[in-house]
C-alpha cells in the first residue's frame, strides 16, 4: 500500500468539484478512496473518489475501461468515471450504483448475520458468481474484505463485490513498488502475504474468509497472536481453519466444505470457481 494513512475526502471539496447535490453523504473511506451517497433529483448513485491525486491518466483511463465491461448482478455497476479540479489538484473519481444495503462489515457490526442455510449458500454462490464474471475479463480483485462486499437490499443471498480493480490501480502507480502489499492483510491469502502477486484463486481464499466471518462472527485465522504478517501468514500455513459446523449448528455441509477447500494454504490445494460453484450446485464438495 502507499505509505501513510491517506485523509478522508471533504464533502465540500467534492461539491467544489463536481457541483451542488441533493444530498452527499460520506458512507466510508479506505485506502484507495473516500465514498459517498450522492443524490440529484431522482438519481441515486455513489461516488468514489480516489485519495492519490497524481495517479498517472493512461493508467487510470486504461483501468477504468475494463471496469466498465462488467455487467452482472453480484458486481457493482459503474456509471462514469473522471476527474474534477479544485485549487490546482485534480481528483479521480467513479460513478457507481448505489447499494442499499450496507457491507457486509456494516452489517456485521450491527449484529446482523446469515440466518439460515440457505442465506450461506446464496452468499458464498453470489460472491463465486461475480468472481467469476471478473476473472473471465482478466481482472483479479485482490482486495476482498468485508468492507467490499455490499448486500443488495440487505439481503445476505444477493452479495456485491465493490472495488474491483482499484488495488492493480494502485499496484501499477508510482504510489507502490514491487513486493508491498496491495489489499488488507487479514483477508490475503498465504502467497499475497509473502509478496507474491496475486492469483485467481487468492481472491477465492478471501471470498473464504469473508463467508465463514459472516457466518460464526469470527475470522478462521485472525487472533491476538496473529498480529503481524508473519504470524498470520505461519498461522494459515500451520493450522487449519476450525470446522464452521463445530462453531454453528446449522452451517449447511456443502457451504462448509467448499469453504474449507477454498481456504486451503497452497493455491493448487483449493477449488477453482466453476468446481466450487458446481459442488455447491450439487449439494457436495
């Protein structure tokens, strides 16, 4: 990642930018970027603006192109992307479809998880789905975390993922050098966290982590002990992820055992989308 925690953007300089709205209202702000609610008139939609103002145009215009061929109901829409000006400093930002309900670490947060089977099983499918539709574009998403994943109308069987692309954005830029680590450490997979770049199947094992936190409320791999990179990275490698059955009564077998599979520490151990999607189809893994 870039050095330093980037500041949040203000409101008001988005406003200065980009003109008056309805309503802009800050929904969170990460590395890559603050986001908002913005509405005009009857239009409902969300603004990411980009925290590195001085993010190469070719690169940021190349990225943005492929982003813009995905359509599928488990990936978030893009609308636009540019970038506006204010005192001398030029901003990226995108354009995206609004979603109403909230990540899933908004959610969890508020006590809210999958309450049945069913909702499992539609979470992890959607999220594999979407997963899919960007690996067939050549994208890899490489930072998926609770905080990317939204949940359409606050419906755990209809997750989106949300930033896809911006971390290969990043990578690419003058803001990183080979070998740091794009993404949040405690959803990389073994290989992202010894420096590695990232695979297909590293954004499965995030998609992993992401399902099973949903559904025990805790991280398969994360303690107090697992504080730094190496130690998480030792704990993935030596130790397997505790059975979510034993932790949740009703975790439905099939869900378990592709998550399990996907959370494997060597990539060549874990499924790859089309088998994962197909056992779960078939109730079997």
């Amino acid at each position: 990642m870039a050095a330093g925690t980037p500041t949040p953007v203000d409101p008001q300089l988005v406003s200065e930018g980009l003109g008056a709205f309805d309503e802009l209202e800050v929904l969170g702000s990460g590395t890559f970027g603050t986001t908002f609610k913005a509405v005009r008139g009857d239009d409902l939609y969300a603004i990411k603006v980009i925290h590195f103002p001085d993010m190469p145009e070719y690169l940021w215009r190349r990225e943005v192109t492929s982003l813009r061929t995905v359509e599928h109901p488990n990936v978030v829409a893009f609308r636009d992307a540019g970038r506006f000006e204010v005192d001398g400093t030029e901003y990226p930002y995108l354009e995206c479809e609004f979603i109403d309900g909230g990540s899933v670490r908004d959610n969890l947060e508020a006590g809210r998880r999958p309450g049945s089977a069913n909702e499992l099983r539609g979470m992890l499918t959607g999220l594999l789905s979407g997963i899919a539709e960007i690996h067939d574009l050549g994208i890899f998403h490489r930072d998926i975390k609770p905080e990317n994943v939204g949940l359409r109308g606050g419906d755990w069987g209809s997750p989106v993922l949300l930033d896809f692309g911006l971390a290969k954005v990043l990578d690419m830029s003058s803001h990183t050098h080979f070998g740091q680590l794009i993404g949040t450490k405690a959803y990389m997979a073994p290989e992202q966290l010894r420096g590695e770049p990232a695979r297909k199947r590293s954004d499965l094992f995030a998609v992993a982590i992401v399902v099973y936190e949903a559904g025990t409320g805790r991280h398969p791999f994360l303690t107090p002990e697992t504080a730094t990179v190496q130690t998480l990275h030792d704990r993935m490698q030596a130790e397997p992820a505790q059975d979510p059955r034993e932790l949740v009564d009703d975790w439905p077998d099939d869900v378990a055992d592709v998550v399990l599979r996907l959370l494997s520490p060597e990539a060549h151990q874990r499924l790859g989308v089309s088998r994962a999607l197909a056992d779960l189809s078939s109730g079997s893994a």
